[in-house]
C-alpha cells in the first residue's frame, strides 16, 4: 500500500514554493522599475500614458496574485506586505 499523503503534501510544498519564486520575480521587477522611476523619470507610478508605469503596476498585480495564492507561508505575507508598502511609497512620494 503506498502512502499519498507524503506525495500531496510535498505537491503542496513545491506548490507554494512556485508561487513564492514567480511572485519574487515580479516584485524585483516591479522594484527596479520604481528605483527607476524615482531616479531617472519625471513621470510618476499612475502615469498611464507611459510604458514603464505599466510594466510597474502590472508586474505588481501578478506579484500581488500570487503573494496571495501562497499567503499561508511566512514569505507569502511578507511579499504581500512588502508590495503593497512599496505602492503606497510610490504613489504618495514618488514623484
């Protein structure tokens, strides 16, 4: 008789580590374009009309998805609230 309860449980593991890492990956994004924004553009983080606030906002909402979908692990919150501080930065202080 095999045991499936170990092979779910390590689905669900890698399952949340996925969303962690993609969720990572648009948060850097999203974090070198503000660093980007704030140093080099006059154009603030809501400015739709141009491309690279786009890119931000968009980046974040995929970050912010799957933060989400990973919220039961510690790093899941921490992405969630270290993007979500980062917006509010932008949009009251960056530019």
């Amino acid at each position: 008789m095999v045991d499936n309860s170990y092979e779910k449980q390590h689905l669900k593991k890698l399952r949340i580590f996925i969303y962690i890492t993609i969720a990572l990956i648009f948060s850097m994004i999203f974090l070198f374009i503000s660093i980007f924004l704030l140093f080099f553009s006059m154009a603030g983080i809501l400015d739709f009309v141009y491309f690279t606030p786009q890119i931000a906002i968009f980046s974040f909402l995929i970050s912010i998805v799957f933060s989400v979908l990973a919220i039961k692990n510690l790093f899941g919150k921490i992405l969630l609230a270290l993007n979500i501080f980062l917006m509010l930065f932008m949009i009251f202080y960056g530019p």
